[in-house]
C-alpha cells in the first residue's frame, strides 16, 4: 500500500458518494493522515442490500484518525448540497478538497435506456459534479467519470493556478456493492478492493495545485510513485482482474499482459482451430429446452444466439465484450439466472 505521509493532515475532504465503495475507502485513507472528512451521501438508513449508513462510515473515519461530519446529501438537490457545505464550514473552518465520487450507472444502449435513467445519470454524474463544485467554491481536486468530465477541463482551464481539478480512474474493475450487483457474487476475485483508488487519490491529493488538468488511471500514477507490488491490491492474488469497461484498453491487449505475468485469464476464447464436438452440446440444449417454460420465456423476453467457445459467466462476458446482447446488461444477468436454473438440472 501507498504509505501516508501526513500531508492531508488538517485537510478538510468533502466526498461525495462516502458511505461506502471507493469513497469510503478515499475517506479512511484520508483520515489515516488525521484528516477531516465530511461523509455526503444518501444513506442515513441501512439499506436492505447495500452495506454501511453515512454514520457506519464516520464511524469508520474516527476510528481510523480522523473527523468526521456524516450529512445526508443527494447531489442534485442544491438546497442539500449547500446545507452541507455551510454545516463544514462551520464545522471545520472551510474545505480543501472536494472528491466527486458519487454517481449512477445504467449499461444499457441508447435505444433501451429510458429517459428516466438518462435524467437520473446526467442530474447525479453531470449536474450534480457542476453543482458541488459550485456550492464548495474552494473544490481542489475532483475524481469524475464520463459525465463529469468536461466539467474537469473546463474548470482546470478557468480556476488553472487557483485550484487544482483532475479525473482519476481505475484500470480495473474494483470491488464495490454497484459492482457486486452488476456481475454477481463471483465477481469479486475478478476486481481489485478500493484501497488501489484511496492510494491513488491521496497521491493525486497530495501534489501542489499547479496540478491539474489531468486524467489519471490508479495503477499508472501508483507507478509514478515507486509502488510495483499490484497483487496487495487485489481481491484474489493471481487472478485474471477485469478491465475497467470506461476506458479504451481491449480485452484482446489485457490478456497479453496477463499472459506475460504467467496468468491465464478466466475470459479468453481457446484457438479458432479448436476440434468442437457436437454430441456434448447437443446433449446440453436438450437439457436447456427441459428447462424452458413459458413463465421462463416471459421473465426473460429475450432472445439468445451461442456461438460456444471457453467459459464464462453471462454477466463478466458481457462485460468483457465476449457476449454480444442486443438489449443490456439486463439480459445478461437473466441470462446468469437461467444457466444457474440450468446448473440445478445438472447441465
């Protein structure tokens, strides 16, 4: 692990999205320094699926060092930010730095992605980065995705010598609830755990102001600063790790790598020329179509095609780009759920 320094010490952090994840995992790695982190999120109730409350998290910050100020918070609403804001001021005499963390995801293409879900990704990713950084005025640095990130190079440009704004990303999957929910319980030893991002932001967070405008990957500017160890940072040691599906690295260039570190990963198709038998597979759409019924067919509404080769799971091929769906990552987890039907018929 990066080793802290002490220079976020007295620092006041308001984080977005803090209660649990990456931004939790930024705040404890904040408050190791003696740091005063304001937890701004939306869980002050458990949640019967999601770990840890805004309360769970500052906690968490205490014991590990540092202050905390837990606040509910829904980042489209102004009235909530700024009530935030002010009660940090008063509490810890102003902010240093702002990290944007939270923000809502839906896999899905443009003709199956409703407008609901549209207006839900650009109030929290887009509207609500703007409006943070708006209502803490003295924002340093801020961590954003896709929808976030014109925000960064414009305000890099406009507050360039005043402060300091950045983007950083994860190269790979990291393990968090979201990412539980999306690829099921076997996704984990795929993902690398939060601390790689709380390392890297506290890297990026502990650099002078004339720093900005960047956008960052975790692992690259943990290189930058002598660390060479990756395996600490992951879920399961030695296992093939799933590529972040943001950035634009192919799962093609991945296995290269992986191959060249002595891994096999668990995505990669066998030869083009591999002999295939039919008898096996023919065997196994019998026990497929003894699993389809017409209360299946109208949970799913959906169509599959397989083209078999390798072993994967429906949710990580689709999210490795092996499994090609003509819908979302919806289908893909039915899909999931039909193999396990499938697995009990002892397919």
């Amino acid at each position: 692990m990066l080793q802290n320094s002490g220079k976020l010490a007295g620092c006041t952090l308001f984080i977005t999205g803090a209660s649990r994840g990456i931004g939790k995992a930024i705040a404890l790695k904040a408050a190791r320094d003696g740091a005063n982190v304001v937890i701004a999120a939306k869980t002050a109730e458990p949640h019967p699926k999601l770990p840890g409350t805004i309360f769970t998290a500052a906690d968490e910050v205490e014991a590990a060092g540092g202050k905390a100020l837990p606040c509910v918070v829904d980042i489209r609403d102004e009235q909530q930010i700024g009530a935030a804001v002010q009660k940090a001021v008063e509490t810890f005499g102003g902010i240093d730095i702002l990290v944007n963390n939270a923000s809502a995801i839906s896999l899905t293409g443009t003709l199956e992605t409703p407008m609901k879900k549209v207006d839900l990704m650009l109030g929290i990713n887009l509207r609500g980065t703007y409006l943070t950084n708006l209502c803490c005025r003295l924002a340093a640095y801020t961590m954003a995705k896709y929808g976030m990130s014109m925000c960064v190079l414009g305000m890099a440009e406009e507050f360039r010598g005043q402060i300091a704004v950045n983007a950083l990303w994860p190269r790979t999957a990291i393990q968090t609830a979201a990412m539980d929910m999306l690829g099921g319980d076997s996704v984990g030893k795929q993902c690398r755990t939060a601390d790689i991002m709380a390392d890297a932001a506290y890297a990026v967070l502990s650099k002078p102001k004339d720093y900005t405008g960047h956008f960052l990957v975790d692992e690259d500017i943990l290189k930058e600063q002598g660390v060479k160890d990756f395996d600490q940072y992951a879920v399961q040691p030695g296992h093939p790790l799933l590529p972040d599906f943001f950035l634009d690295e192919a799962p093609e260039s991945l296995v290269k790598q992986m191959e060249q570190h002595g891994a096999t990963p668990a995505f990669k198709a066998p030869p083009s020329d591999t002999p295939r038998s039919g008898g096996p597979i023919e065997n196994t759409f019998d026990i497929i179509r003894g699993v389809i019924n017409e209360d299946v067919v109208k949970a799913t509404q959906g169509v599959y095609r397989f083209d078999l080769s390798g072993q994967l799971k429906p949710t990580m091929a689709f999210m490795t780009g092996k499994l090609r769906i003509k819908g979302d990552m919806t289908l893909a987890i039915k899909l999931e759920k039909l193999m396990g039907r499938m697995n009990k018929a002892k397919l």
